[in-house]
C-alpha cells in the first residue's frame, strides 16, 4: 500500500496481523510488532479499529460511526487516514468477511483519537528475557 | 563425557541436561544452581542436548528475535538461534509437558571466551519453558510487605537493585531484583513470582550500605557490568518471598544530581507502558499478545503507579525512603 496516497471510501481493509491489540481504560493499545511502536486509542477509535480485525472499508466505518452517534464531519476519515500512515492496515484479503456492522460501543461518542508513542520499544536487546538497550561490552 | 543426564529446577521448569562435555556442564551449572527457590507445583520439562560440532551454524537472520549476541529466527522446525561465535539452538520438539533444543557450539570456541554465549542460548530455551508454563518473564524486581507489593521497574542500570536492597534494609521482602515471573492467577488477581533470591548491586553501593562487604573482592557474573551477584539471605536472613499480588508498578530512573527524591502519579497507560518496557517482546503475534494481556489485566487489576526519580547519594538520606513509604 501507498502510504502517502490517502484512503479511498470503498478499499477493503485490514489490521496488519503482526499488529496486536490489548484493551486499556475505555479504549486499547496497539503494538506494530514490526516498527515496535505502540498506539493509544481511544474508546471510539478502538471501536472503529475492532471493525478492521475482519475487514472494513472508509465508508463502514463511517457507517457505523455514524450509527454510534458520531457527527457528519471529517473525523473518521482522519483518524483512519491517521491510522494508514502509520502503516497500521493492509489490503484486506480476497476472501475476508466484512466486519459486523452491529459492534456497539458502551460509552458515548468521542472524536476518535490515536496516539503514537514518542519512541519504540528496542529492536536490539540484551537477550531473550532482558528487553534492556545493550551496553557496550 | 558424563555418562548421565543433569537436572535444575528453574522456577516453574525443570532443566534436563543430556550427557555432554564437562566444558558445556560446567558452564550451564553456573548458569542455573543460583536459581534456588522453591516452586509446588509439578514442572514443565525442558530438555537440553548441548553437543560439540566442527563448523559454526548457518547465521540466523532475526526474524524472531535480535538480541545482542544473539539472533532468533521463526522456522517451520520452531524457533532457530545462533550467537556471535557461531553457535546455534533448534527447537526440536514438544509435548504434554515439556520441550526439547538441541544445542550446537563449535569445538574451537570451547576453551575462549565465547562459551559465555552459551548463556544466551541456554536462556531463551528457559524463556520458553516459561512461558509455556503459563508465567510471562518480567525483567523487573519486587518487594513485598504487609500486604503490598512493588513492582520495580527499570532498565538495566536504572537503579532497581539499588532501590530493592534500600527496600529490604528498611523491613521489605525481595522477590528478586532483576528475574521475575508474572502471569494473572485464580479470581483475576495477577500474581508474581521468584525465580532467584540475589541482588545484582554495583562495588558503590557498599557506601550506602555498608553490609554487603567489600563487593570488589567478589568476581563479576558478567563482562557486561561492574556488578556483583550478592544472595539475599547472606547479607539480610529471612528476608526474601515467593509469591505477591502486586499492589503498585514504581517506574524507577535516576537523577545523576544529588536531588531529593521526586514521585508522581503514573496513569494507567503510563503503568502499562512501563511495565511492558520490562518484557522482552518478539515479532510473534500470539506471544506479543500474551504479554500485552497480561500486562493490561495487570494493571487493569486496580494498581497504582508510581513514578520515582532518585538522585544521586539519595540513599544516604533517610528521607527518601520516608517519602517512598508515604507516597504509597
């Protein structure tokens, strides 16, 4: 994918699957095994992120933004267009499953936010069990 | 060749060394006869086939893994590793309870230096055990003590063996300085374990300290660091623990000024950032998210989270233990 081109509304897409999520407070981190950064979401991103597990498109989520209670303004496309920078999504596959469009979200909408941690989990550590910054021998 | 096989109980893993050269024997005894405490529960089974071979491996590419003397790739055998000197480990197989590695090191790097880097392999087989028992390896101390539970938090060198022993002067008990276990037990409640009872502690700290004895006159565990390995129980009987129920994570740093002692509140993301930082995580989805899981629920759990700088000399101020104790 074309990082710098932005998202066309009808291209099916994924979350990369070395891209691992866990829920924090209302919303949940992202961790990209491969830049080794992580990514805080907030409720109404993590929502909108849980539809591309599966496979979704701009216009899904701005379907099921919409339907959450999100305002008609730019926000969705931002956030995903956000999202595809950071090299978060790929293609989806040929034969994936469009994500459920009845996911609802407990808490009220929120302008959908990501935050990229200033800096990255070490690519080189001191061993297997010690994710430390090697010192100079 | 010694004739029969060699055991370790390393936490939650029992170690089983088939025969192999005194040189390898030796070398994986200092390794893993420090790991002396006492765990219940029935053990999965690591065995290790070490082995003498005349070329070293093909390099591994560290697709899994990068370590500093060590690489770590995913193959369709499982995981491959070789080290600096070419050395290597393949996971060979498992089974209900336990897994085998193969071990090979090159003949002509037995009797150099290099035969430290059978450590590094040596330790990734007991990541793996580990982590197969069901524990997520944290690079981090703990204290315990009237019902609280610290994590300490730090980079290598970030003062978390200095505060841990402060901690244990003061009445705490260690659950180690540096090896921990951590996997969320029965009713969601995360649990930490100890692997071993010793203090990693810098030739300085005998300044603040003046127990520990002179610590230049003991060998160093490691050409990494001037540290020395100090044991719990020679220097404070009695007080180390097995298992807590961790109560705070304390993100750890140093202040090279000789300034008091500052705490802050860390938020939750915070809590969690710090104590992932702790764990050495793979480009292996289902293991990254085992960790992520567990931290969050960790944290998720209702702990608290403590930010603490400490300057330098801190120690010698009886304040800033007070101040600790009290922010908790």
């Amino acid at each position: 994918m074309n990082l710098t081109e932005p998202l066309t509304r009808d291209e099916m897409l994924s979350l990369r699957p070395d891209v691992v999520a866990t829920v924090l407070d209302e919303g949940a981190i992202l961790l990209d095994l491969d830049t080794k950064y992580f990514f805080a979401l907030n409720s109404s991103g993590w929502a909108i992120v849980q539809l591309f597990e599966s496979a979704a498109s701009l216009d899904d989520a701005r379907s099921f933004a919409t339907a959450s209670g999100a305002p008609e303004d730019e926000s969705v496309e931002l956030f995903l267009n956000r999202l595809h920078e950071y090299g978060l999504f790929e293609a989806a596959a040929d034969d994936a499953v469009a994500a459920a469009p009845t996911l609802e979200i407990a808490a009220a909408w929120l302008t959908p936010t990501v935050e990229r941690q200033s800096e990255p989990l070490q690519q080189v550590i001191v061993s297997a069990f010690d994710p430390s910054i090697p010192l100079a021998e | 060749m010694n004739a029969v096989s060699t055991t370790f109980l390393v936490g939650p893993v029992r170690v089983t060394l088939d025969p192999m050269l005194p040189a390898f024997e030796r070398r994986i005894d200092e390794q893993l006869q420090i790991f002396k405490t006492s765990w219940d529960a029935s053990p999965y089974e690591v065995r290790l086939r070490v082995q003498a071979v005349p070329a070293p491996a093909v390099a591994a590419r560290g697709t899994y893994l990068t370590c500093s003397r060590m690489d770590i790739d995913t193959t369709p055998r499982g995981l491959y590793a070789t080290t600096l000197c070419g050395a290597s480990a393949q996971f060979e197989t498992a089974w209900d309870g336990g897994e085998s590695w193969t071990i090979d090191f090159p003949a002509d790097q037995i009797d150099t230096p290099a035969i430290d880097q059978l450590e590094d392999l040596v330790g990734l087989a007991l990541v793996s055990g580990w982590r197969a028992a069901g524990w997520t390896p944290v690079h981090g101390a703990a204290v315990t003590r009237d019902g609280k539970c610290l994590l300490l938090c730090a980079m290598s060198g970030g003062g978390k063996s200095t505060l841990t022993a402060a901690l244990v002067r003061d009445g705490w008990q260690t659950l180690g300085d540096d090896k921990l276990l951590l996997r969320m037990g029965p009713g969601g409640i995360p649990e930490v374990a100890a692997l071993l009872h010793s203090f990693n502690l810098h030739p300085k700290t005998r300044e603040w300290f003046p127990e520990v004895g002179d610590l230049e006159l003991q060998p160093r565990y490691s050409a990494w660091t001037p540290k020395r390995k100090v044991f719990a129980d020679d220097v404070w009987p009695g007080r180390t623990a097995q298992r807590a129920h961790p109560t705070h994570i304390i993100r750890v740093r140093r202040d090279a000024q000789p300034v008091p002692i500052r705490i802050a509140p860390l938020s939750a993301e915070e809590m969690f950032r710090t104590l992932i930082g702790q764990i050495a995580i793979p480009k292996d989805s289902k293991i990254a998210a085992a960790a992520m899981r567990t931290a969050s629920l960790t944290v998720r759990s209702g702990l608290r989270g403590l930010d603490v700088v400490i300057g330098e000399d801190a120690y010698q101020d009886p304040a800033t233990l007070a101040a600790l104790t009290a922010a908790l």
